[in-house]
C-alpha cells in the first residue's frame, strides 16, 4: 500500500501529513502524506464511501481532521485562516446556485473579497464568457439546466482566481452527453487556466481526461498514486485492477533489448514493449485492453506496426456498456482486450475459443517491479 | 338580528368618523404588538439559525423549551408573567433587597404586556426560523464557505435563502400576538387610554353591549390582519423568478 502520493517534482503547494479522519469513532480516512503540486491536476479516484470527498474537503480547509495537519505553501494552515481560503474555491456535485441570477451567483466570492462594483461585473462578465454563457448575467440562477448550473457554478469559482481549485463530483449529477461535453470544457478550462487543481471523481474515464496526476483510493486508504497515464496501465493490485477494469499488472524479466524496443518474458509468454529499461530487470507490464485488437485465428493479419501477435484462448467475456471486455491468456499470460459488440459477434468469441491478439509495443506499459511490493 | 344590523352601520360610522378613541385603541395594539415582534425577531432568529444549522450543548433543552412555547396558552403566559412582575413577586423582591425602594408598579404597564407578547412569540418565530434554516442544505453553507464566506456571512446567505420560512415565522408570531387576548388581559389590565388594545377592548365592549364598537374593532383588527398577511405574502413572492 502505497498510502503517500509520490513527492512532486516541482514545489508542492499543498501537503497533508498523517492525516486521519474518525466519525462516530469510526475512521473513515488515513492518508500518510498527500501532495498536491504546483499547476497539477490531481485526479482524486475512488469508488463511493472511500472517502475521497472527505480527502478534499480537509485539503481544502474545509474541515478539520481528527488528527494531522494541512500545509499550504509550507505553512501549516486550518479551516480557520481566512487568508488560505481565500485562496481556494469549489465546484461540488450538485452546483447549489443561490438565490438571485446568474451574475449575482457568479459575483458572490468577489463581493466577500470586498472587490470593487465595475471590476467585479468585468471578471463575471469574463468568467461567464470563458464558461460558454456570456451574457446570461440577468437570467434567473435558478432556472438553468444541469449542464448551465454546472458552468455557472464552474465560473463562480474561476471568477475568483484561485490558486487552488477543488472539484468534487462536478460532472456525475449531468447526463452522458453534457457530462462528455463538459469533461472536455472542464479539462481545457483547466490547463488554459494553469490553475492548481484537485478533481475528485469516480469515473477513471473523466480523471482519464482531465488529471495529470492521479490518486487512487479505497476504503480511506491512498492505494495507488502517480502520473495518470501509469496508473491507469499498471494497476499493482487486483482491487486496483478491478476497480479500473484492467487484469492486474503482469510481472516479467527483459531477456533482450534492441533500439529500446525490449524483449520480455512472462509467464512462458514473449512479448515486445518499448522501454529503455536493461536487460535483467523485473517489470510490471500492463497493457489497456483498448490498445489489443482481435483477429480470428485463421485470419490474415492485416499489414501493421502492431510487434505483438499472439494466438490466445478467451477464457471469459464480460459485457461492459458498448463494450465487451475479453480476457484472453496464452500460455500463462493474462491480457484483456476490449472489442465491440459486433466485433465480438463477428469473431464468435465464446470461453475456449481461439484468437489472434495484436498490440504495438508501444502500447505496453512498463515499470521497473523494484520498490513495488508484489501482490498487495 | 336587528340589534346586529344596528351594531355593523354603528361600527361603519365610527371608522368613518374617525373616532379618537378607537384610533387610541388600535395604535396601542400596534405599538405593543409591533415592539414585541421586533424584540421576538431579534432573538428568535439567531436561535433559530443557531439551532437549525449548529449542533451545541444545550440545544436539545432549547428544542424543547421552544416546542413548549409554541404551544404555550396566552393565557399561561400572561399568568407567569403576572406572577413574576406582581408586587409580591420575584422581580419586586429582587428589586427591593438590591435598592432598598419600593420597586415602581410593573404590572398593567406597556412594558409588561410587551413583556408577555416576547414570551409568546419568540418560541413561534424561532421554532418556525429554525425548520426554515433546517431545509438549507448543509452543502449550500459548504459551497459559500469554499467560495470564502466566514460564518457571518455564511448565516446571511443561509438566512436570505430560507427567507421565506423566516417571513412565515414573523408572520405566525405577530399573528398570534396581535390576535391574542388572554395574556394582554391579565398584565395590562385593560385601562383605558393606557393599557386597552383591540381583543381586550372587544371583549369589553361586548360585555357591555356595544356591539357596534365591538364589531368596528374586530373588522378593523380582521382589515390589519389581513394587509399585513398579505403584505408580507407578496414580500415573499416578490422575485418567484429567482426562487426555487
């Protein structure tokens, strides 16, 4: 259990150590240390009750914990110092607009801030237009569809200049096609903005989007942290590999490398992945089950850069949305592929069938296993 | 039923009239009423804010102090506070034993029956306050501090957007004060010219047989709840747009 987020490589603009939280004696958090760096989006991911609002609400001064202490800028600060809180503003899932109009909700933070009348119209009028309502100041705050309220409530909190954003849920009240709509906005809103934020959610699609980095939790517990694109490829544990719906990362031993493009060995499996890694070393593969692609196994495999071809046995098919999720071994080795209804039809997939998997190299993830405890 | 029709073309011409008296009658009844309010509102609504947002020591005893009052009879609040104001009573010794003088005459004054009218009131206002702040949603006083509120201007918001409820609390305890007879009755005395307002007058009256003032007054009194229900009403729709 990793229980800390890595440290971060520039400065971290808010650390929280040893924190714990108990409600009703029970506790419902533990986080060791948890860095928040500078102009990061952290993605905060985890299945409901596992604690991940309470995480943002003790980052954001917004409660106090039973137990350790919130530093923000190397300053140790509490729910108390206006001054830090100043600093922050929040989204949450449901938008909570107050009473009044748009421009009134959007001008609520300026007017605490004691920020002067005309500039305080100029910043709303801007924030709304970076939301994609300009102009909608007059109109009743209460009268907005989700996907409205949700950007008012996004411009409410970017009007204030934060240096720290904290997300919680925004978008998993929305219905699919806003929610698509919005991830995008959000994620260009925040890189645009360069401001420093913390996104609490439970879809792995929308951290997927948005972070740069992301903390995996569960049950109160940080169990996996660290750059999104890791994370989501080499998921350590088989909660963790459960959770974001991938095989838990395989381990294997480099036997040969040329042009870094490395031969690894797994199970009794040869397989082809691009890492500058040396020979010897112990890995942790993964590979995301959208990046193998499924051909019948007496196809003729179509021209590709894909290095891997293996023939594998599906040993189950689990239907997932849109989607059919196969997994597929061969020779001890264990890989799932995601593949279309249709497709899966087309390939008359069933358990014990036999097929032809294609991946590049370069869409195997790896990771030096040394430092990684195994089996967690 | 022709006395009745005597009495309502009686009760026409004196409003018209504009008989000083009765105009007496019904600013006192204001006057009082009004004040009582105010002083109920001043500390009901910190108390209703208090227990409809907060969990402290002693909130539950002031849950239950506040149901009691709620349903307190006038009439039993009046005798408590005639009975704590008498000259014989707590106050008078307390007063006596800190001054040595003669405490003044407390009872059958202004200030006493505003006195009662508080104790009546204040359990409406801040019970009704407090169910009204209670249906704000915890995550909307959590959104105005995320966003930099202290918790001064966290319970301004919160008391702006239960500002419906708080009305209604307003609107139920001048309603029962205004209206109520037993208490006014029992510490004011009914004096003329000092003490007599609306209900005690009407019952005077009626003793008495004059219907008609008797009738003027209970229109008059019927014409003032009315306006101010109805005031306070549309204050409460005004802005439907902006409401949820």
């Amino acid at each position: 259990m990793s229980a800390r987020t890595p440290a971060c490589t520039r400065t971290p603009i808010i650390v929280g150590e040893d924190i714990e939280v108990r409600y009703h004696k029970r506790s419902v958090l533990t986080v060791e240390r948890f860095e928040l760096c500078n102009g990061e989006t952290h993605a905060i991911l985890g299945p409901s009750g596992s604690g991940k609002s309470t995480l943002l609400r003790i980052l954001g001064l917004l409660e106090k914990p039973t137990r350790g202490h919130v530093a923000l800028d190397g300053r140790s600060v509490e729910p108390g110092d206006k001054s830090a809180r100043m600093m922050m503003a929040a989204v949450f899932q449901n938008p909570y607009l107050f009473k009044g109009t748009v421009g009134e909700n959007v001008a609520y933070g300026l007017a605490l801030r004691k920020i002067p009348k005309r500039e305080r119209a100029d910043r709303v009028a801007a924030a709304l237009e970076r939301v994609g309502l300009g102009g909608t100041q007059k109109s009743s705050a209460l009268r907005l569809s989700g996907g409205e309220a949700q950007r008012v409530a996004l411009a409410r909190a970017l009007v204030l200049e934060p240096r720290i954003l904290l997300l919680d849920e925004p978008l998993s009240y929305l219905d699919p096609l806003i929610k698509r709509r919005l991830v995008t906005d959000f994620s260009e809103i925040l890189s645009a903005e360069g401001v420093t934020a913390l996104y609490v959610t439970h879809d792995q699609d929308e951290a997927m989007v948005v972070a740069d980095r992301v903390s995996i939790i569960n049950e109160g517990h940080v169990i996996r942290s660290g750059d999104v694109d890791e994370v989501m490829t080499l998921p350590t544990t088989p909660w963790v590999a459960d959770f974001i719906g991938m095989d838990a990362a395989l381990h294997g031993t480099i036997v040969g490398a040329e042009e870094g493009i490395a031969d690894i060995t797994v199970e009794s499996e040869y397989i082809h992945a691009r890492t500058d890694l040396p020979v010897g070393t112990h890995v942790l593969i993964g590979i995301r089950p959208e990046d193998v692609m499924l051909f019948a196994a007496d196809a003729e495999l179509p021209l590709s850069s894909a290095r891997n071809r293996l023939r594998m046995q599906v040993a189950s098919i689990e239907r997932m949305g849109s989607t059919d999720r196969v997994s597929l071994s061969s020779n001890g080795m264990r890989v799932a592929a995601s593949v279309s209804r249709a497709a899966a039809r087309e390939l008359d997939l069933r358990p014990g069938s036999e097929v032809m998997a294609l991946f590049k190299a370069t869409s195997v993830r790896v990771q030096s296993a040394v430092g990684v405890p195994a089996g967690v | 039923m022709e006395t009745l029709w005597q009495s309502v073309v009686e009760a026409g011409r004196m409003l018209v009239s504009g008989d000083l008296s009765l105009y007496g009658i019904i600013g006192l009844s204001l006057r009082v009423s009004g004040i009582s309010i105010a002083i109920a509102m001043a500390i009901g609504v910190p108390l209703g804010y208090l227990m409809g947002s907060r969990r402290f020591v002693g909130r539950r005893l002031v849950q239950v102090l506040v149901n009691t009052g709620m349903g307190l009879p006038p009439v039993v609040a009046g005798l408590t506070v005639y009975i704590l104001l008498s000259r014989t009573g707590p106050v008078s010794e307390l007063w006596a034993s800190l001054s040595g003088s003669i405490p003044p005459r407390m009872l059958f004054t202004l200030p006493a029956m505003i006195f009662a009218q508080v104790v009546i009131s204040t359990p409406l206002v801040t019970g009704v306050t407090a169910a009204a702040i209670g249906s704000v949603p915890v995550e909307l006083r959590l959104q105005a501090r995320s966003l930099g509120a202290s918790s001064w201007q966290e319970a301004t918001l919160v008391i702006k957007e239960a500002r419906r409820g708080v009305m209604a609390a307003v609107v139920a305890g001048f309603g029962g004060i205004i209206s109520e007879v037993g208490a006014v009755m029992m510490v004011g005395g009914n004096i003329e010219g000092q003490t007599r307002v609306m209900t005690t007058a009407i019952v005077l009256e009626s003793r008495k047989g004059n219907f008609g003032i008797a009738l003027a007054l209970g229109f008059i009194l019927i014409g003032i709840a009315f306006v101010i229900n109805n005031g306070l009403t549309a204050l409460q729709y005004s802005g439907g747009r902006y409401e949820r």
